[in-house]
C-alpha cells in the first residue's frame, strides 16, 4: 500500500484455521490454552510499523502523539520505565534510523495511523486483535516461537549483552547473555525469523 513520499507498508495474507491460543508454562493470565478458530481471510502487516512509515503519516495530517502533546515518554532507566520530559517518537533516547520500528507511540496513536491507512486504502484497517496477532506470529501449529519451537538470541530483538552496556538496565531487569547485535530497538527486517504467514 503507498503512503506517499515514496513510502509504502506491506501486508500478508493470514489464511483461515485455527491455533491453540495460551501457553501452559507462561504466566497466569495466558492460561488456559484455548483453540482460537479464523474462518476468513484476513491481512496483517509484515512487519512493524517503521519511523518512515509514521512519519508520512504525521507529515500528511499532523497528528500529535501523545507523548508530544504531554511533553514526555516512557524510558527505560536503571531498569525501571520512568517519564523523561522531551521523550517522543522522534527523540526516544536512543538513535534510530527510519528503517527502526516507531517507539514512543500509543494505542491512540496506533489506532489514529490504522485510521489513515483506511482512508488511504479505501478499505478498513485497523488494529489486530491479541488472538489475530498471536496466530500470525505462532502459527497454525502453535508454535513457541515464529521461527519454530528453540530460542535463538540472533533471531530477536530482546534485553541482551548490549543493553547490559547502557543506562537502561538495572538489577531487576533480566539481560541474556545472547547477542542481537543491537542494544535496543533493531532495524525492521534484521532477522531471519519470519513467521509462517
């Protein structure tokens, strides 16, 4: 779909079936497993919604997130998520390229860009539910992980060895001793851990 600007977002096809939604060994709220069954066709974006992408947006209707409009975002210090004056999509306090996934957004935010594309698309866009995006990540085989059932460091973005390195971590937060190569976000499509669809 073209956003302008030479700009443009992909989606898959997400063919009808069913998963088991849930995971025995994961916390409380994710329990019980539950078979979650898709009788249409539906499309799901490919991958993260990038800065380029948000920010056609915001060049076309110039929306205003909500940490732009209350003067601050939530970072990550020692650890702990705290408010930083100044902390927005653009400026997240850590560099980015376009290329990197848009932090710093709300659900407002996300539903006002999902609202664009609809006008854009002349079809209705919107939001994927929790069960829409669970089944395109794992699968009709309800698999762990979108790449299979093993971890691999090198295949997610995740709290690694790099971000041990900056002030975001802190005592209570868990850091693999893995490597993603990068110390926060990552550039969209940097790994080879694409999911079934």
């Amino acid at each position: 779909l073209p956003l302008g600007g030479n700009v443009e977002i992909t989606f898959n096809l997400l063919q009808p079936g069913s998963f088991v939604m849930g995971r025995r060994e994961q916390a409380e709220d994710e329990r019980p497993e539950h078979r979650i069954r898709f009788g249409r066709l539906r499309y799901i974006g490919t991958a993260p919604v990038t800065v380029r992408q948000f920010g056609q947006f915001v060049a076309e209707t110039k929306h205003a997130t909500d940490a732009e409009r209350a003067g601050s975002g939530f970072v990550l210090k020692k650890g702990v998520w705290t408010a930083e004056k100044g902390r927005n999509w653009r400026s997240p306090g850590f560099e980015q390229t376009a290329d990197h996934p848009v932090v710093l957004v709300s659900w407002n935010d996300a539903r006002a860009f999902a609202d664009w594309l609809s006008a854009r698309a002349k079809v209705g866009v919107r939001l994927p539910t929790e069960a829409e995006w669970e089944y395109a990540a794992r699968g009709p085989e309800s698999r762990g992980l979108p790449w299979g059932t093993e971890w691999s460091g090198e295949k997610a973005n995740h709290a690694d060895a790099a971000l041990a390195t900056t002030d975001a971590a802190g005592p209570q937060l868990r850091i693999s001793r893995d490597s993603d190569g990068f110390a926060f976000t990552a550039p969209v499509g940097s790994y080879q851990n694409a999911s079934w669809c």
